[in-house]
C-alpha cells in the first residue's frame, strides 16, 4: 500500500500528464522503477481518474451546458448547431478507442508495458507531435471541424492504450495534421478525454467492486482532490501559452525522456 506522499506525488503526476502530450503511463513507471515504489493498486487507479475527469468537466462546465441543451434539443427537433452535433463527433470519435480497450486491453497490458516500447513510443510519436506542430504554423486556413474529422482523431485516440503513446499528444497530433489549429486541437482533444476517461473509470470501479479489495477511503480522497487541482491547473495553463510556445517544448521533454528511458533499459 503507497503511503500518503507517494499518493501526493502520484496524483500530481496522473493530473499533470494526463492532459499534457508527454504520456502519463512513461512518467507513472519512473517511480517503480527509480524508486522502487509499489503498484498504487486499482482503488488508487480509480480516485485519480474521478480527479482527472472532474478537472476537464469543471473547466468546460458552460460548454458542456450548452452542448447538452443544444443536443437536447436537437433531439426534440430544433435545427442541428455546432454544439448539438459536437455531442455526436465525441461520441462517436470514443468508439475505436473504446473497441481497443475492450479487445485488446488485456494484451497491451501483458506485453507492452515494457520500457523499450514505452521509450519507442515516446521518442516516436513526439517526433510525429514536431512535424505536426511545424505544419500547423505554416497551414493555410484552419479546416473545419467534421464527422469525418472527428472520426480520423478518433481512431488515432485508439492508439493512446499502447503505453508511450499519450491520448492527449496523439489525439492533438492528428488534429494538427488534419488541419486544425493549435487552440481547436487542444481544444477538441480535451473534450474527447471526457467519455474515454468516464469509461475507463467506470470498467475500473466495476473492477474494484467485483474484486473485493480493501479500500483505504482517505487516501483515496486525497488522490481524487490532487490529480483534480493539478490537472485543473495543467489544463488551464497550456491552453494559455500554447500560441505562445506551440508544441515543441514538449517534443524536445520526449526526446529526452525516451533517451533516459532507454538508458534505465540498457543499464
């Protein structure tokens, strides 16, 4: 059982890298392997995804309101807008992602939490995030957002269970690549963390309650309290000083990340 400062760090951890692009499953394996901690157990699992997911739902709280009024209504028979069909792209865009984790969930877990992978996949895919970032500065008109758009970061978001990979970089990646601009990438790709996240949280609750485990209440509180303040912040402050850095900042933090991780691999 983690005691309470490694929960601290944990949860601000989880919180941080679940919204930035620089995978949280390659910086969650630092303190097991560097610091020989234990398993934080599913309990644990479950309290920084309730955190992470309240952090996205607190921030977009008025457009996630009028999403659901306009779809609402749509349903009812008022004119498709923007915001009703936005329901539609996330919902449908969560599909491929949801269809991984159903179906591959369990091999992804058995043979592909290794470092190698996890340092591919990191060095990999930022190096993706860069050439998307470098054209996104130098694209024409932002394209608009659509069915079949969404669709394609959707299936791009079913790469994201492959540790390394970061849900949040990939999904931005595409968008980038797509034609999107920075802000409507992050954007978007912060709202499609929505049902992925819900989902994931409820397979794991179920998991909890069919698996009889103790469960340590304030610890678990305390992670749901952490991983929510962080990620609040964390997704507060990047969509601040994205136009200002862009995305490279982070491409550079992955090459040097996957650099260490195959260093901590070889060693």
């Amino acid at each position: 059982m983690i005691d309470f400062y490694q929960a601290v760090v944990l949860a601000i951890v989880q919180g941080l890298t679940e919204f930035l692009p620089v995978s949280s499953s390659a910086h969650l394996l630092f303190p097991s392997l560097l610091l020989d901690w234990v398993d934080q157990g599913l309990a644990f699992d479950v309290a920084v995804h309730v955190g992470t997911l309240s952090a996205v739902l607190l921030y977009y709280r008025a457009d996630l309101l009028r999403m659901a009024t306009r779809w609402l209504q749509s349903l009812a028979g008022a004119p498709a807008s923007d915001d009703s069909r936005m329901v539609w792209y996330l919902a449908l865009a969560t599909i491929p992602a949801g269809l991984v984790g159903l179906f591959m969930g369990d091999f992804i877990e058995e043979h592909l939490r290794t470092l190698p992978v996890i340092a591919t996949t990191t060095l990999v895919f930022g190096l993706l995030l860069g050439v998307a970032d470098r054209r996104a500065r130098h694209s024409g008109p932002e394209r608009t957002l659509n069915l079949s758009v969404a669709m394609l970061i959707g299936f791009a978001q079913a790469l994201a269970p492959v540790p390394g990979v970061s849900r949040s970089g990939v999904t931005m990646t595409a968008a980038l690549l797509l034609g999107m601009q920075r802000q409507s990438a992050a954007r978007f790709s912060f709202l499609l963390s929505i049902p992925i996240i819900a989902s994931a949280g409820l397979l794991k609750v179920w998991e909890l309650a069919t698996g009889g485990a103790t469960v340590d209440w304030l610890l678990l509180g305390l992670g749901v309290v952490v991983s929510g303040i962080s990620a609040y912040i964390c997704i507060a402050a990047f969509l601040r000083l994205l136009d200002k850095v862009g995305f490279m900042p982070f491409v550079y933090y992955r090459i040097v990340l996957a650099a260490a991780l195959y260093l901590v691999w070889l060693v």
